[in-house]
C-alpha cells in the first residue's frame, strides 16, 4: 500500500472541517487506497458490511453479517478528493441511502452508480483507532448499525451521527 498525503474531514461543533493534515494518532496507512477492494466492519460489532443474500439487484437491503470472506462482503473505494463511492464488488453497485431520504432510520441499500443527489456519496471522518464514520454527502448522517444491534441480519441505517461505534466502521483489504 503507498502512503500518501490525505484529506481527512472531522468534525468541528456542528460543521465540518477539511484538514490537510492526518489527525491525532491516524496514520496514512489507516485510509483506504483509492481503487482497492476493503471488507468494511462495524467496530461495535466485528461484522461486516454486506449485501443481504448476495442479491444482485437495485434495493437490495445492506446489513452486518459475521465476515466470511464472500464478494457480497467486499467494497471497492473510489476516491474524489475528500469524497468516496463505496462499490460492491459482486454486483458493481454503490452504496447508496435509499430514495436519497433525509431521515433518520432511512435504510443503506445498493443501487446503480450515480453521482447526482449525493446519496451514494460519502466523508470518511476519522474516528480514531482507524475508524471511521461513513456519512452521507447529501444528509450528514452517519451509516448505523440499526439499534446497536451485533446479530446477523441487522439493518444498516443513516442515522444522526452519535459518535457511537455501532456508527464507526474499519476498512480491512479483501
């Protein structure tokens, strides 16, 4: 993996800042590698982020799943600037909040790749301890683990980011 200079954005009160610089106790090595393939886990839980009965389809539900490794597991990151596509390798479908909704409890699903309406983009924001929170360009909510829960099948949400780490995710290489 190269190192590279990264733009990270955290959160400032109630905005959101972009910084140039890595922030305390990250390191270059904890951001994913634009283009490169990631199993993504809930730092609550250990599972991993996965598309629900390895559908193939537009709607298909996101959940968190104990990690085994399939291609309804894997991620692949694409990177623009300080934004990323997150893109499914099985089905080549991005994560993506559906309806581009604005509420709470609104369910993360894949759906065709697009760029317009900002739901299927995201911010990274370092949580610390190589987490970070997945939130969502067009509402600045978090990605969520539904009610904190670890069991197979849970639903993954955008929900007010709480800092919590049903909310907090790592980036492992598939």
């Amino acid at each position: 993996m190269r190192l590279r200079t990264a733009l990270f954005s955290s959160m400032v009160g109630v905005g959101i800042l972009t910084a140039a610089a890595l922030p305390a106790g990250a390191s270059a090595l904890d951001l994913p590698e634009d283009g490169a393939v990631y199993t993504i886990r809930a730092q609550h839980s250990g599972k991993c982020l996965d598309v629900q009965a390895d559908g193939l389809g537009d709607s298909v539900p996101v959940i968190e799943w104990t990690c085994h490794g399939g291609s309804n597991q894997q991620w692949r990151v694409q990177e623009d600037a300080d934004k990323f596509m997150i893109q499914e390798v099985h089905s080549g479908r991005c994560l993506d909040v559906e309806g581009a909704s604005l509420d709470d409890g609104a369910p993360l699903i894949q759906w065709s790749c697009h760029t317009s309406g900002g739901n299927e983009v995201w911010y990274l924001v370092y949580a610390g301890a190589g987490s970070f929170e997945l939130q969502a360009a067009h509402s600045g909510k978090c990605a969520d683990v539904q009610g904190g829960s670890s069991a197979d099948g849970s639903r993954v949400i955008q929900y007010t980011c709480a800092g919590t780490d049903n909310q907090r995710w790592k980036f492992v290489r598939a």
